[in-house]
C-alpha cells in the first residue's frame, strides 16, 4: 500500500505539472502543447490506476512512459526537439521542469524497486508508515512550489533557445504593459533614418522613453551585474573562441547589431532567478574567426518582458516575421519577410519570437545609446556607413 501510494503521487504531481504547462508551450508551438497535454494525461491515468488495481503490466508501462519523458527533455535540453515551432533549438532548463523530470526519474526507480520487490512496505505499520506517509506531502509540496514559481508564470518563452537578431531595429518593453498592448507591428527607424518594420508598437514606443535614474541599492546591484556580464563576454574574445565553446552563427553581420553567435542559455537559471553569466548569444563586430566580442544578448519571458538586470533601463524586445531553417535565421530580422518570402526560400515562418536584450558590456564597444540599446552605432559595415539592401545585409555582401 504505501508504494502504490507513493509511486501515484509521483505519477500525479507530474502529471498535473505537465498539463498546467500546456497553455504556455500551446500558445507558442501546438506540437509541443500537444505532447505536454497528452504526457500529463497518461502520467494522471496512471496514477488513478496504480491506486485502482496496480499491476506488473502496469508498472512497466509506468516505466517506459516516464523513460520517455525523461529521454524527451533531455534531446530537448541537448540539442532541441525535431518538431514544433521551435524545432533544432535547445530549451534551457528551469526550476518547474527540472522538478518535474526529478519525479519523473523518481517514478522510474520506485516502479523498478517494486517489481523486483513486490512485498516492499506491505508489513510497515506504526511510526514506520507514519513517517513514509511525509514523502506524499513532500513531493506536493514540491510540485506546488515549482508550479508557483517564476519558471512556471515564464515557462515556454524562458525555456526556448530564441533567434537572434541581427539587423534592424525593434523596441523594448520592461513593464506589464505589452501584456494589454495591441500585437499589431509598427514601423521604426535604423541607423540610416530609413524606416524598418517587424517591430510591436508598444516596444517603438518604450524604445523612445529615457533611462530612469536609479536608487543606490539598485544601482549597486546593477553594478554587480554588469561586472558579470562583462566577465562573461571576455571569456570569448574572438569568433573562434565562441565556436569552440559550442555556439554558431546565426543570420550574419548587421550594422548596429553586429553577429550573434547562439547557443547558450538565455539568462534564468533552474531556480527562476536571474544570471548574468547564462549568456543566450555572444556577439562580435563580424564572421571571421579573427572576429572581437562587442557584447552579449540574453533572451526569456513570455507574455511580458522578464525583470532581468536591476532597475527599468533594459529595454527588453521582440522581434516579428522571422524565417528560419533549423536553427539558422535565413533572412536579416526586421527585414519585412513575408510569410510567403519565407515559404518560398525553404523556411519556416516564426510570427513573434521570445523576449532579449542586448547588453554592450565589452570596454571601447559600449554603445553611445546606452548599455542595452537595441543598436550599437559602432558596428558599422565593411565601408563605414551603415548602408544596407532591402532585406538588411550591407551593401556589396
């Protein structure tokens, strides 16, 4: 009795985790809501069932339902899921799931130990059983917390490896406000004074708002963070330290936004919190091997822009109409690509993509905008201007 008791909860709390998971990976990639829907479902039946009438049968179908599982978000977390909207991008690994793969892996080896050991528990009467029966409230505990924590509110967006810009110019919003905002694009203006599109009118509008003077402690934390980042970035001098620590191109050079490298983490660690050292993509002043680091980008939220550095002064963005092929971008972002330029080309249409910011943290490449302007004035094109073609790349590339 207290195994089938405790191998359902573990079943349970998963369950449960993984179908208040389905709105926010829904809201961005039907395929992986529907997986999330589907696993949730079958770790609850198996839960009503191993309180119902457990069985050998039962118990390996628990297994190998839950190997799935974890085999699941693992090559999710490695390498990215073949499939859905986000396929070929590594998601990074949050409290709520880190929780609900630990009950998972849980449940594996309670099923194993109850196979090969079926009388387990079965004599435990008195202080014994009392003390087992705190596991049950332990792990809903755990389960509660997790699904109440920051990694939960953020799940989908924080988790997904998100493209990076490079070309352009797109807004930023730190605030609750782009939650009410219309999604309706509006158009902004580059380096050039020309007119770009691709951008959210509630973000065009936070790019235009001044930095807001700090107080001392937020000015202090900040300072911490700052110093981190720019630890981080100085770890990867060249393009080819960045590739040899695991990160790829992505998109090519842009004036004003320079090349991203991609690969890492986006900012927000198992716990939520964030991490200035978790750098989503490294960015230098072009794609040669020889290549300098300029600064980094870090990526999360979901509905609203994550409350990453101290203080109001990142300006978090997004970008729209974006096309992909893997994990490659095959057009500059903000390049007014349609839906059906994308198609044409042998890419896959990525509406909106996840919140980033910038953060121009090397010394002599801090941007005269600001520490997390979208654009840095200093990256320029091979002639010095920031001239472009129609679809972003410099001119004669």
């Amino acid at each position: 009795m207290p195994a089938r008791v405790l191998l359902a909860v573990l079943s349970g709390a998963a369950g449960v985790i993984h179908l208040a998971m389905v709105p926010s990976h829904w809201g961005s990639s039907v395929a992986e809501g529907a997986g999330f829907a589907l696993v949730g479902w079958a770790q609850i039946a198996i839960a009503v069932v191993l309180l119902a009438s457990p069985s050998r049968w039962l118990l390996r179908v628990t297994v190998l339902v839950n190997v799935f599982a974890i085999g699941a978000w693992a090559v999710s977390r490695t390498w990215g899921l073949p499939f859905g909207a986000h396929a070929g991008h590594p998601h990074s690994a949050e409290l709520i799931d880190l929780v609900c793969v630990g009950l998972e892996i849980a449940l594996v080896i309670g099923a194993g130990v109850w196979m090969s050991r079926p009388s387990l528990g079965q004599s435990w009467h008195g202080a014994r059983l009392a003390v087992f029966a705190v596991v049950p409230v332990a792990v809903l505990a755990l389960a509660t917390a997790a699904l109440a924590s920051p990694s939960a509110r953020n799940h989908a967006e924080d988790s997904h490896a998100a493209v990076a810009g490079t070309a352009g110019t797109a807004g930023h919003v730190h605030s609750a406000t782009a939650a009410t905002a219309t999604a309706a694009t509006a158009e902004s203006v580059d380096l050039n004074g020309l007119h770009v599109h691709g951008v959210k009118a509630q973000d065009v509008a936070a790019e235009q708002e001044p930095d807001q003077p700090l107080d001392p402690a937020t000015r202090a934390l900040l300072k911490d963070q700052l110093t981190i980042a720019r630890e981080t970035a100085l770890r990867y001098p060249t393009a080819a330290d960045a590739l040899a620590a695991g990160y790829h191109l992505i998109g090519g050079f842009g004036p004003g936004a320079g090349a991203h490298y991609i690969g890492g983490f986006g900012g927000f660690g198992g716990s939520g919190s964030f991490d200035p050292s978790r750098v989503q993509a490294l960015i230098y002043d072009g794609t040669s091997p020889t290549s300098q680091i300029v600064g980094l980008m870090y990526t999360g939220g979901s509905a609203t822009a994550p409350e990453g550095f101290a203080g109001p002064n990142d300006h978090w963005h997004r970008h729209s109409g974006v096309c992909l092929k893997g994990a490659d971008v095959l057009f500059p972002v903000d390049a007014s690509v349609t839906e059906a330029q994308c198609t044409a080309a042998g890419g896959r249409y990525m509406a909106t993509t996840t919140w980033m910011v910038h953060a121009w943290v090397v010394p002599s490449w801090e941007s005269p905008a600001g520490v997390f302007s979208h654009e840095n004035p200093n990256l320029r094109c091979a002639d010095g201007t920031y001239d472009t073609d129609t679809i972003g790349r410099c001119q004669g590339t």
